[in-house]
C-alpha cells in the first residue's frame, strides 16, 4: 500500500474516532463560537445542542418549502433548525459517515418533530464526497451476501455500481439548498473537487448553497497535512480563503460570494491563520446563449466588473447578455448592483439568434426599442405624477 493511501486511511480513521468520540461527550477544541438563532433551539435536546461541532450557521439561508441537504450533518442540530424554518412543505437530509452521530441525531427524529408539528427529516449514511452511495443499503447487501473470495468482492463491487446508477442515495437535481458547517475542511483534499462536484449535481437548477467551514490565510504545508490529529482538528484539511472560493466556481456555480467572515482567527498555528468563512453560491448558468436584444447597466460603486464567465460590465453602460445571463443578472445576489433593461418588443424563442457570450459587447439603445412603434413625448406629458418628484 502505498504512502498516499496510508495517509488517507490514517484520516479517515482519526476523524471517525474524535467524531465518534464527539458523539458521547462534549469535544470543546472541535467547535468555534457561533451566535445561532435562539428560538429554533429552544425544541433541541442539551444532548444534541453540546454535540455540535460547527462554525457557522448556515441555515439562515434555509426558505420556506426547500429540499434542505446537510452535509456531515452530525447531531443534527443544522437540521432540526432548518427543519422549523423549510416548514412542513420541505424537506430535511442529513448526511453523515459516522454511525455514532447518526444514531444520536435519528435517536430524536420522532421527539423534535413532535415538538415542532410536523416531521420532515432524515438521517442517511453516506460519504458527502460521493452522495449516489447510500452505505445503510450497501451493508445490508453485505449482511446478506458475505463476501468469500474475490467473487464475493466482485459482487459487492457491482452492488455498489448498480445502487449508484440506480439508486442513487440523492438523485441528481433534487435540492434546492446544501448546507455544510464545518465538515469540508474533514474531506481528503484528493477528493475535495469531487465534493464540490456532487454539490453541483445534486442542487436544482436554480438552486444553492450555503458552506460555513474553517479556511486558512496561507497554504497548509505538507507536514500538517500529513498530521492525522490535526486533520480531525479542522486544520489540515482547511484550504486557501481564495482557493476554497474558486472550488465553488471551478464545480459550475455561480454568484460565489462570501456571507461571513470570521474577524479573529479561530486558530493559530505556525503563523498561519485559520477562521470560519460562510460561502453562498448558486446553480443554473449551464446550456446555450441566445440573443432577446436584452441588456443590463451595471450601477457601480465599480468602474467595471467581470463575473465568472467573463462578462465585462462596465458602470453605466448597456452591457448586451444573453437571455440566460439576463435571468441570472436580474435575481440575487446581483439584482441589486443591475438595471435590467428589457427590449420594447419581446423577441420570440424562434427569432432569438445565438449569443456570443465571450467579451464585452454594448447594446445599442436602437436594439432594445427595435419593432416598438412610439409617439414622441413633450416633456412634461409622460404621465409621471409630480407629486413623485420624478422631473
């Protein structure tokens, strides 16, 4: 077995045994202060509430009716949370790889949601690195076909494919929000384009997600990165604040943008800062351009910006987009930063013409207003009331 593997297999085993541990009693150097909302903690056993380990509060971004998706969900404690705000129209997932938390949280699925009126949360086993394997089902198979040889392994191998493909314990583009706190930072970082990957396949078209987690100012060096202790100590595993923000834009999101960040560090260690960070980003920027003569004018306090796909938006200028960056451009988080500027005459699906999204390109005004047949206006005669002060 080679060096990497050891070292990965180490990892895995030291964060299973602190949050095993963790599960039992309190582990105060596993969590960093947070000021959550009090009354959706009110309904929360003290079991489950000193059982958290987290470093942010993403469930401020939970609305009413959401398909929630916590990764690494613990205790539970995010969950039942968002539980009271999704509503009994949504729904909760939690995720986790640590039997001992998943018994503590599915110990008081029925009692919470007793309290709360309605129940509307799950508890699943899994890897948040890989979200298409449920590992409940894939010991159950085990149990029932022991494995004896390499065939037995090649049987489990190809249960493993077959629930994956066919049963996948969260089916693409079912979440409407994925929430992590603190949990990340845990995932080998060989696999960690692999977790934002499945964040990405996961969350809805238009969808989102909200990942409070430890990052560091500087890059780790190999020599903590090889301290299994400290891995499960939320600080090996932590990555780069600029380098944790472009994951989310290398897996395909958009509107990347950091909600909190922790003032003081959490951690020392080396020289190198560690903090907590709240990132919300968001899905639905894939499939063709095509041309509806609309614009957007950036209103600054910039003299120009540039998005993840290149566009240049340059203050006070019609900058021409395409009709899905012109849905993407008028909702949050942008919308308050853009005047939306909507041709006169709305140009049909079957007339809109590819879109060249590459570079900046000014609408022309004579472009929005084409087709559109208006009289000349005097001023004065617009029908704007002057008891709005709009002259």
């Amino acid at each position: 077995m080679s060096d990497a593997s050891t070292s990965t297999l180490d990892v895995l085993e030291s964060v299973r045994e602190r949050y095993a541990k963790g599960a039992e009693t309190q582990v105060p150097e596993l969590c960093c202060p947070v000021d959550y909302d009090a009354s959706l903690l009110k309904v929360l056993p003290d079991e489950i509430i000193e059982r958290d380990y987290g470093c942010g509060d993403p469930s401020r971004f939970v609305q009413p009716g959401d398909v929630v998706l916590d990764l690494g969900s613990g205790g539970g404690k995010i969950c039942y949370m968002a539980s009271q705000i999704a509503g009994p129209e949504g729904r909760v997932i939690g995720v986790d790889t640590t039997a001992d938390m998943l018994t503590l949280a599915r110990k008081w699925q029925d009692g919470i949601g007793e309290k709360i009126g309605w129940k509307n949360v799950e508890f699943l086993h899994g890897r948040i690195q890989d979200l298409r394997l449920d590992r409940d089902r894939l010991a159950a198979f085990i149990a029932d076909n022991p494995v004896q040889g390499l065939d037995g392994l090649e049987r489990i191998e190809t249960e493993m494919m077959r629930l994956r493909n066919d049963e996948p314990m969260i089916a693409d583009e079912s979440v409407d929000l994925v929430l992590s706190n603190c949990v990340l930072n845990l995932v080998d970082n060989a696999d960690k384009k692999a977790l934002f990957d499945e964040i990405h396949r996961v969350l809805k078209r238009g969808g989102r997600c909200a990942i409070s987690d430890i990052v560091s100012d500087e890059d780790v060096p190999q020599a903590l990165q090889d301290n299994s202790e400290l891995w499960s100590g939320c600080i090996s595993g932590a990555m780069r604040e600029d380098r944790f923000l472009q994951a989310f834009a290398d897996a395909g999101l958009y509107g990347v943008e950091v909600a909190v960040y922790q003032a003081e560090p959490w951690a020392i260690v080396e020289g190198i800062e560690f903090r907590s960070m709240t990132v919300v980003a968001h899905k639905g920027k894939e499939g063709p351009c095509w041309d509806h003569n609309e614009a957007v004018i950036y209103n600054g306090p910039w003299k120009q910006v540039v998005d993840d796909d290149g566009h240049i938006l340059r203050r006070g200028e019609r900058s021409a987009v395409c009709k899905k960056t012109f849905e993407i451009m008028t909702r949050a988080p942008y919308a308050d930063s853009i005047t939306p500027i909507a041709p006169l005459v709305a140009v049909s699906t079957e007339d809109a013409q590819p879109f060249d999204c590459s570079g900046p390109h000014l609408r022309e005004p004579k472009e929005s207003k084409f087709g559109a047949e208006r009289s000349d206006i005097a001023p004065g005669t617009s029908g704007c009331d002057p008891s709005d002060s709009c002259c």
